[in-house]
C-alpha cells in the first residue's frame, strides 16, 4: 500500500481543524505545518495547500497570534519557493 502524499494529509487534517468551531487557531497551523516539514521542507503542493488553508483561516477571522502565526508562515512558503523554480 503506497503512502498518501503529504498535501492530501494536511488537507483532510484540515477539515477536523475547522470542524471544531469553524477557524483554525495557532497550533493547528503548527500541526498541519509539522505535516508539510516532515521531510525537512514545504513543496509547492503542500504550500499551495496550507496557504489555502491560511486564506480560509483569515476569512474566517482569527485572533492576532494566529494572524502573526500565518504571516510566519507565508514568509517561510514565500523563502522556499525559490528553489520550486
């Protein structure tokens, strides 16, 4: 049996994440994150996948620790692209 690719993870994580009241808060950010940089880096899939997640997340409405949390994270996405090209 092959091992489901890590963006599918973080995606199907991510509806228990926002099952439970509608947002994703700071530490869920770190476990879907914990996901992606399993193997030492964030891919373009996984990117595009926890960015979308972030975008619902801000649309949603978060809290100031989880809007620097997100913005930490889109700075980490955005070194990383680089080496996509």
């Amino acid at each position: 049996m092959t091992e489901m690719k890590s963006h599918l993870k973080i995606a199907l994580q991510s509806i228990s994440c926002f099952a439970n009241d509608g947002k994703v808060d700071s530490g869920e950010l770190n476990y879907l994150l914990g996901i992606a940089k399993a193997d030492g880096r964030i891919d373009a899939d996984e990117a595009r996948v926890l960015t979308s997640i972030m975008q619902k997340s801000l649309q949603a409405g978060v809290d100031s620790g989880t809007s620097a949390r997100i913005n930490d994270i889109m700075a980490e996405i955005a070194s990383q692209a680089k080496s996509w090209a």
